[in-house]
C-alpha cells in the first residue's frame, strides 16, 4: 500500500474536525477572538440553532484590510510568535486555528475595521478566498457563518436538533457572561432575544444569567495563598441541585473542566449535601500563567497544572472556610416539618383549565424524551408485582397507626401491615399522573397569591417542552416575563409553598435525562410523585391516613414505588410469635 500527502482542503477538514464540532464551538472560538480583541460589547445572533447562520459582531480593535486575508489563514496569530510564549499564554486564543477550520466546513463572511475610518469585508465560500472590498466602518468585527457543515454531510449529520444546539449556544455564552462581567453580551434566536446583559458586577451578572433568587443565596469567595488568588461565589443550600451543570470553574478567566477542582469543591460540602446533589459555584482561579498549561485540549477546556495538588488544597480549604456561614442558613422547610400543610386539605378543585390560561407549544420533535426516573431499579420489578399481598379489605381501617411520622401500621387478618407513607403516596401520584396525560387533568387548588418563578434560560427552555404535562398534573401556568411564569394554581396533593421546589426539581430531572429518554411522561410522571408526596416527617390526621391507604389500594400496582422500592411490609402472626418465643 501506498502514502500519499494529504491534500490540504483534508487537511484543513480534519484540523477543523478537532475545533468546530457544532454551532457552539463555532460560538465560543468567535467570542474568545472579541474578547481577545478587548471587546466590551458583542452581539451574537444565530437562526435554526446555528444550523443556518451564525452571526458574531464586537467593538474590539479590529483588523486592516490587509490583515483579513491572513487572519483566516491556519497557523497565522497576533498573539504568541515564539515557542516560550506558550508557557505564559494571557490570551484566550493563541493557535491561529479558529477561522480557518471554520472557514473549511462553512461559508464565512468577515467585516472589520480597525478606527481608521475605513472597513474591509472578505467573503471566504468553499474554503475558498474571495477578494477583499470596502465596507463601512462598523468599530470592529463582524463574522457571519452560514450553512455549518454543508460541504461535510458526515458532520451535518451528527449535529442534534436546533433547540438543542441553542442550548449548547447559551451554556456558551454564559460561561463567557460570568468570566467577563464587565462585557456585555446579547444572544438572539430567529428575532427572540435570550440573553441581554450589561456590564455588571459578578453577583449582578449571575442574577442576570439565572434568576432573582440566586443573588440572595450566594456567598462570596476570597482566597489570597501567595501568588494564588481564587475568587467568585458558592450557593448555599437553596441553590444545591439534583443534576450537574451549575459548575462554573475558571483558570485565568478561562472556562475549564477539571474533576480533581471540581472535587474539591464537592469535598467541602460533603457533610451539606446528599450524594447526588451539586452545589452552584462560579470560582475564578488566578494562577501565573508559567505555573499551568493551557495546550493540552483542542478545546482547550482542560489544563496541567504545575502543583495541582496544592490548588485543590488551597481551594478546598477556601470554600469549607466560606461555606460555614450556611449552618446558619439552611432553609425553614429543612427543620419545621410541623409548619408543613396538610396535603389532604379540603380546597376546592378545579379540574378544566381557563380558555385564557397561556398554552405553549412545543416546536419540532423531542428527538431523545426522557426515560423514567429509574423506573428500572428492580431487573424483578414485574415478578414482584405479582406477588400477592393484603387487599384493602383485609387492613382494620378503624385502626390505623402513624408510627414516627414515616410509617403506617394496620392490623390484617394473618397479622400486620407496614406501609411507608412517603411511597405508598408516590405510587398514587404516579398512577394518577399517567392517567391525567391522556385524560382528564388532576384537581388543582387555586393560590390565593400567584407565585412568580424566574429561570435560567435554557431551563425555561425545558419548561416550555414539559408545559402541557403540568398542566395535566394540576398546575396552572401563565407566563409573565421573558422567562419567567406565575403559578395560579397547583396539584390538590402538594403542599403549599412547596411549588417552587417542585417545578424546579422535575425541571432538573427532565434536563438531566432528556437527552437519553425512552418514555418523557413516564419520567415526568414519576419525577413529581417523588417531589409532591408527603415525606418522612410529615403528620398525618387520621382521615388523611385512612385516605391514603384507599387511594394506595385503588391503584393498579400498590406494592411498590415507581422507582421499585416497596411499600407495604407484613409481618404475620407466626413471625410475630416466634419473636416473642411464644412457638
């Protein structure tokens, strides 16, 4: 067999297949040269999730018209020209890769001026150079993408549906939001703003990213250890979450991923939070540039560090240090269960929603819905539920027993029953939900006060998927900003006050799993039994208990929780007996 070279355009193809792979690297790489370029402004506007365009526009220094022909040139750079300068790189690019792997797998038009009063456009289609022409002068650069991947149908097909590309596209953008706050950033999809900040403080720019409520619950960060300075804020315990993603960790400005940092971080809220949750934080770690290594990623997501051992020490040590303080801020409903309300109250319901309540529509196809809620935990799960147990009319109704606010406990004839209050209500929920999504809503109970709740944008995106369903768990929902809703009324089962954390924890299952799902409303539907039912600690009246064990035996499955986990334990007679030596 032979060799032969490669050709260039292969050779560009390939070199750009290891930084662009969808519209969100195309995204990053542009906003790296504004900010590189001193920008403190920059516009980004993309149509159909950057499939069809992609559009970045700054106010930095720009470039001459002489400059444009080799700033799309592989291995051209203003911003390292010697082998020492890769080991003290201040820039966040320093390859000369960018455009012209971008300009190898689609069509690329570039505006600019540098304040001489002139501008230059160069359009590159092909991979092919056009001819530099005047242009106004727009005080800075201008670079439109179009038709991402066309000439590499390979590629193009691997690239996920346009909402799902706009969430890489904001994940982007904000984590360049909270890097340089005092830049501010636009982001417009097909004509509808999504981001829109100003230069603001930190603090400022994290309400602006997220929500209202975040501010509130962030504590600031200082660490000064010789020549390190780590800084930025960590949530208390109001902002842990269920999935992965509110992580911000920064080198020098510049957005990496590092488990052992991360680590760190969890280590020092490990007595806090439960396996499974993730505390916010967005920590910026200033480090001398001769001390870490920045070239080990195409994306340059991931770094060496000199000492890495003393940085997860030191950053360790700062956040358990900060963190203190939230012993005292552990939220009420962590430590009164007694001020919860009564999940049976009798308030009247509404089971037909208003014609003026505001339905949004899904757009496109769910490509990947969400699989449920580790609705496979038991390989057993089917045998299990064949199993025979006590019927309904074999437990004494009339006396019927909490136990520890956690567990019921009612005589049978063979013996007695021990049922967990917290699944045998989930179980309910379940079946009642996936009943409502192809029927007749759930019966909601009015709020005397709407409750207004603020997201982040693309978890506002995932609302916008999961609307109708909670709607046909009980909740009514108008919208009332950009992205934000008020609930009017919620599910007759859920406590009140407890919506906010009940939205946003189906929101975050929903977020975590969609993108592997087998059955969305399946997830759906137990992801709010979980959330909703009553918990372990909370009292129950006898007429509630009563109630519960009817609704528990009315169900089609009234053994096990959706998760697979049991509900009901019996413990005969005999059994009963031999503990007590009486056989």
């Amino acid at each position: 067999m032979n060799i032969y070279p490669l050709s260039e355009d292969l050779r560009n193809k390939i070199s750009a297949g290891e930084v662009v792979e969808r519209p969100a690297s195309v995204v990053k790489e542009l906003l790296e040269n504004s900010i590189d370029a001193g920008a403190t402004e920059i516009e980004i506007v993309i149509e159909k999730g950057g499939h069809q365009t992609i559009q970045v526009r700054d106010n930095g220094h720009g470039m001459s018209a002489e400059d444009l022909p080799a700033s799309v040139k592989r291995y051209h750079t203003s911003k390292i020209s010697e082998l020492d300068d890769l080991f003290s790189i201040h820039t966040l690019g320093f390859r000369g890769e960018a455009l012209a792997s971008i300009a190898s797998v689609a069509d690329l038009s570039i505006i600019s001026s540098n304040g001489d009063g002139t501008g230059a456009e160069l359009p590159i289609k092909n991979g092919k150079l056009g001819k530099v022409q005047p242009a106004p002068e727009i005080g800075g650069t201008e670079i439109t993408i179009r038709n991402l991947f066309n000439n590499t149908p390979a590629r193009k097909k691997f690239l996920k549906s346009p909402r799902t590309e706009l969430r890489k596209v904001i994940d982007v953008v904000r984590r360049f939001g909270l890097a340089y706050p005092e830049v501010g950033f636009s982001l417009t999809s097909d004509t509808r703003k999504i981001v829109n900040v100003l230069s603001e403080s930190l603090d400022e720019r994290i309400n602006s990213l997220f929500d209202r409520t975040y501010r509130k619950n962030l504590l600031p960060l200082t660490i000064s250890k010789g020549d390190y300075i780590f800084s930025g804020f960590v949530g208390n315990l109001n902002l842990v979450r269920r999935r992965p993603g509110e992580q911000y960790l920064f080198l020098n400005r510049r957005f990496i991923k590092d488990r052992l940092l991360n680590s760190a971080v969890y280590s020092a809220y490990r007595s806090l939070v439960k396996r499974g949750e993730f505390p916010f934080f967005v920590i910026n770690l200033i480090i001398p540039a001769d001390q870490v290594d920045v070239n080990v990623h195409p994306m340059k997501i991931e770094a060496r560090f000199k000492d890495e051992w003393r940085v997860y020490h030191v950053l360790k040590s700062g956040v358990t240090n900060t963190i203190e303080t939230i012993l005292k801020t552990i939220p009420d409903f962590d430590k009164q269960k007694e001020n919860y309300q009564s999940f049976f109250n009798n308030i009247p319901a509404i089971n037909n929603p208003d014609q003026d309540k505001l339905h949004f529509q899904s757009q496109g196809t769910q490509e990947q819905p969400v699989q449920p809620a580790q609705l496979n935990r038991a390989k057993d799960y089917a045998s299990r539920l064949a199993k025979p147990g006590p019927e309904t009319d074999d437990i004494a109704i009339d006396r019927i027993w909490q136990v520890h606010s956690k567990y019921i406990v009612s005589e049978i004839s063979s013996g007695l029953v021990i049922i967990d209050q917290h699944v045998a209500h989930e179980r309910v929920l379940y079946e009642e939900a996936m009943i409502a999504f192809e029927s007749t809503a759930m019966a909601s109970q009015i709020l005397l006060f709407p409750e207004v709740l603020e997201f982040s944008s693309d978890e506002f995106d995932g609302l916008l998927d999961i609307l109708p369903y909670l709607e046909k768990i009980g909740f009514k929902i108008k919208k009332a900003g950009d992205f934000s809703i008020s609930v009017e009324a919620t599910p007759s089962d859920i406590s009140w006050g407890n919506e906010r954390q009940v939205i946003r924890e189906i929101i975050d299952d929903f977020l975590e799993t969609r993108e592997t799902s087998s059955s969305y409303k399946e997830g759906l539907a137990a992801s709010f039994a979980c959330k909703a039912a009553v918990k372990a600690g909370d009292q129950l009246t006898q007429e509630e208990l009563q109630l519960l064990v009817n609704r528990l035996f009315a169900t089609e499955h009234p053994y096990y929780c959706p998760h697979g986990r049991p509900i009901i334990v019996q413990m005969s007679l005999d059994e009963l007996d031999k503990r007590f030596e009486r056989v």
